[in-house]
C-alpha cells in the first residue's frame, strides 16, 4: 500500500538520516529504479509532498505560476544561492511545470534500458576507475544506479557526457557583460563520441580497438569570420587519472598546436566565461579531481521538461532580465524530489582558479542539474544551470532512432564575480550548414580525428 500522506518533515529527516549512514539510493518509500523497472514510472519511491510544488509550499506556488523577486521567498530552500540572487536582485524569472514522474522523459530510453540490463555489473578498483565485476570497460548505462559513495554520484556523468553514443550539437553562444550589452556572438558545433558504454549503435559495447579511449570530443567555431575555422580536440583515456590529449587549429597559424595537458581553466575564445573544465559540471576526468564528498539532500527545483522551444523553426529561445532584458533565458523549471549535493576539489590543477566545485545531481538519474564553482578564498566563482528536455511537444517532435530525442536546451554559466553571463542554446542548425545530429556514426571521421580539425580549419 502507497501511504499517501506523511507529516511534512518526515522527508527531510529520512534524508538527513540516510545521508549519515553512507545510503544515498534514490527514493523515500521505496527505491527508484525498482520502481522504474516494474513500470517506468517512480510514484511509489516519493510521499506526494515531493512530487508536487502546490503540496510542497502548501499551495503557495502551483504549476502554472512564475517564480519572480515577489515570491522567490518561498521557494528559497529549493534553489541553489546564485539562482537565487538571480531571481531576487537581477529579473530573472523561471515558471514552474508540473514534477515529472515517468523516466523515460529523464534521458534516453536506450541509456535507461542499459541502467536496468546492466545494474550490479559495476565496480571501482583500487585506483577508483570504473569496470566490470570481471575487469571490463563499462559496458552501457549508469554504472551506479544507487550510489553509495560521493565519487560513485560522480562518475555516470564522466563516463557518458549527453547519454548518446554520438552527438552533434549546433550551440548559439551569447555573451552578456555586467551592463546586459551583448559582447560576443558565436555560432559553435560540438561533437562527442563514445567508443565505449555504447547503447544504441553497433557493434557495442565498444568500438574494437578503442576500449582503452573513453571519449573524443571536438568544439569548432563557424562564426564569426575571425573565429571561423578555429577547432579543437580533446582525446581521452580510459583511465581517469590520465589527462585528455588537447590539440587545436589556430586558422592564423595554419597548424594543429598540442596545448598543455592540464590547461582545461582557460576561456578557448574571447569574451567567454566557460572553461572547458566546466562542460557537463565534468569536464575533466574524475580523479584530477580529489576530496569527494556529500554535502547535502534533498528537493530542488530544475529544468528538466518542457524547454524545447518547438515553436520556433530553429529551436531558439527567448529572453528576459538583466539590464537590457537579454540576459537569461525564458526557463521551465519543476520539484525534483531528491538531489544529492556533491563538493569536489581540483588536487591535480595546483594552478586552477577554481578551488573547488558543487554539483547538485538529480539522485533518480544522477544528472547534473546545477554546479557552483568557487575561488581559491572560498568565494562563489561561476554559476552554471541548464535545461533538459525531452524533444515532444504534441504532434511535434525531433526522433533519435525509435524514440524521440532528449537532451540538454539552454545553459546559464554566469561569472558572479564579474557579472558577465555566457548563454547557450541547442539549436537546430548554425551557419555552414551543420545541424544537430544523433548516433550518426560518420561524425567521427568527420570531426573527432586531428586531419578532421585541420580540414575544418581550412
């Protein structure tokens, strides 16, 4: 029996609890993913308190309603700080949907298929790597399910960035300085490959001859003219304690330059706040990051659903707030019934700017849905939040295979200490003809080898 009704503390004290026994699975009354596995949906695991704003705030806020500077107040204890400054001292505004409770709304159906197929296969060997019970690479999904350490919240997001074994994202990038004046204006593609993990396309799970890789990653630039052509690589080993390998072509020297291992604290082009440390709150391998731990637990509010902007032709979404109204993004935000708050430290980057980092993660899909990054005196540094979705709205909807697609929509990354903001957006195509692409397997050869970026530079 689902008891529907419990007092309104008793949430915050089973996690509070749970949290000091070293048990950080997602659910209350019962766990997540069994529930899931019966029938895709996680009712059960949470008292309706946590699946319902109206419920949560006693009716204060509901589905349907703005959260703006007039009522950030109530919601207070389900935003991280810098949101909440945003909100109350900048314009910004977020609305509120209903909580989502199915899924397979939450990331694609073939990388949950393969959390299901797959749980309990997963270990860290004594150097904190991930493999299989039998010494394998990973073989396709969240690893870790129902996490029982801080660096086990940590490494699903490592292992698979965008939950797709390929990606080509077209990114419209916007960059707004302290006075909301746009700086810098670019049009980017990003591709991500997974040779490993690999859930969707053949042969998997892995690419033979490519089980000692994790990752290829490429970024290019297709305008403007002065940073048309500009491209770079990121190559990664399976092992997490190994830097990636960084090369980049410089159209004004007409050659591919290898960067220092360990630069990863650097804008790559001018006027931006991102680093690429910072992409998916893991963009470095996990253990160049040390002194992992749980520093809270609880609901939270999050762009998860409903951020697809169908109506436009290319996907581009609206603004508001700041001093010239352009510096968020219009947003949807919903109660995610249990985050796990994760701290990180940057041991392997003596150099980095960045003191350490906090990530909230939603505990049911151990998505990043939030980070705060700090300086070297414990001073909030950068903010970053984005917004997910499924890509379904009514009759409309972008298909991946069989399903329709999911994935990230628009990201804030704010400089709170120079108030600058970078905005980004997924949108259907950029100059130069890219568009977004999905498990299409010739990317790689198109984008993710060094004769690719020079060809893309030229």
């Amino acid at each position: 029996m689902h008891i529907r009704k419990y007092d309104f503390n008793y949430s915050r004290r089973h996690f509070m609890q749970q949290t000091a026994k070293g048990l950080l699975g997602a659910g209350v009354l019962g766990s997540v993913w069994e529930a899931v596995a019966q029938n895709g949906g996680f009712e059960a695991a949470y008292p309706d308190e946590l699946l319902s704003i109206e419920m949560y705030t006693k009716g204060k806020v509901k589905p349907g309603d703005v959260i703006d500077a007039s009522n950030v107040d109530v919601v207070q204890d389900l935003l991280d700080p810098v949101r909440y400054m945003q909100i109350k001292q900048m314009g910004r505004k977020i609305g509120i949907v209903q909580s989502t409770t199915d899924m397979t709304r939450l990331s694609p159906v073939d990388y949950i298929e393969a959390t299901l197929r797959n749980q309990g296969q997963a270990k860290l060997d004594e150097k904190g790597n991930c493999f299989t019970l039998d010494g394998q690479p990973w073989i396709g999904g969240n690893p870790f399910p129902n996490p029982t350490s801080a660096l086990e919240v940590f490494v699903p997001i490592t292992l698979s960035w965008g939950r797709h074994d390929v990606s080509f994202y077209a990114v419209k990038d916007y960059e707004i300085d302290a006075e909301g004046k746009q700086g810098y204006y670019y049009e980017i593609c990003w591709c991500e490959y997974a040779p490993v993990a690999r859930v969707t396309l053949d042969p998997k799970p892995y690419m033979p001859g490519m089980e000692k890789k994790l990752r290829y990653q490429s970024v290019f630039f297709t305008y403007p003219n002065d940073a048309k052509g500009t491209s770079f690589l990121n190559i990664w080993d399976y092992d997490q304690a190994v830097f990636p390998e960084l090369m980049g072509y410089l159209p004004a020297f007409k050659r591919v330059r290898r960067f220092p291992s360990s630069q990863r604290f650097e804008p790559l082009i001018p006027g931006t706040t991102l680093y690429l440390s910072d992409a998916w709150a893991a963009g470095d391998p996990y253990l160049t990051w040390g002194n992992y731990k749980i520093i809270g637990r609880g609901p939270f509010l999050a762009g998860l659903t409903q951020n697809w902007n169908s109506q436009h032709e290319n996907w581009e979404g609206t603004t508001h707030g700041g001093p010239q109204g352009t510096t968020f993004w219009d947003t949807n935000v919903e109660l995610v019934p249990e985050v796990i708050i994760v701290e990180a430290e940057p041991t392997s980057y003596p150099r980095a700017p960045v003191g350490k980092k906090r990530v909230w993660f939603d505990a049911r899909t151990l998505l990043p849905v939030n980070m705060v990054t700090y300086d070297r005196r414990g001073e909030p540094f950068k903010s970053f939040d984005g917004a997910y979705s499924l890509y379904e709205d009514g009759d409309k909807k972008v298909m991946d295979g069989k399903y329709p697609y999911w994935s990230w929509c628009n990201v804030h990354a704010h400089d709170v200490q120079s108030n600058r903001m970078t905005r980004l957006e997924q949108t259907r195509t950029v100059g130069g003809g890219y568009e977004m692409k999905v498990n299409d397997e010739s990317l790689f050869d198109k984008y993710l080898t060094e004769a690719a970026i020079r060809r893309l530079g030229t």
